[in-house]
C-alpha cells in the first residue's frame, strides 16, 4: 500500500482485499473526505498522508435520482 499516488478505490468504497501490496493509496484521514487534492490533479502532491482525495469524484445524477 502507499502513501503517494491515486487512491484506492475498494479502499475507500468498501474494503481491499489486497492490503499491504495494493499499489493504490490507503490513507485513513481521507476517508470520508469528498474533496479532491488540487495538487495531486497537478501531479505535484508529495504529502504522504495527504487528507484530500487523490481520486476523481463522480456523482451520478442517476444514482442520486435513485435514492430520493
């Protein structure tokens, strides 16, 4: 798992069966935390514990429909 890089997905979404060898980014503080890192959309983040998200964020107008 690392510290710098893209998020990982199931990681933050649900669970990663991959654990120490997943090759995306496991922080805990950016779990729960919907704002995407500016600096790593620029390719520049070098905080290792980074609590912005280092993932695209997509809301689904569909899914939203769907909750209501």
């Amino acid at each position: 798992m690392s510290l710098y890089g893209d998020d990982c997905y199931f990681y933050y979404y649900s669970t990663c069966n991959k654990g120490t060898v997943c090759p995306y980014r496991h922080v805990p503080e950016a779990r729960g935390n919907e704002t995407a890192c500016t600096l790593w959309k620029a390719g520049q983040c070098t905080r290792p514990a980074c609590r912005y998200r280092h993932m695209e964020i997509v809301v689904s107008i569909t899914l939203v429909n769907m909750k209501i």
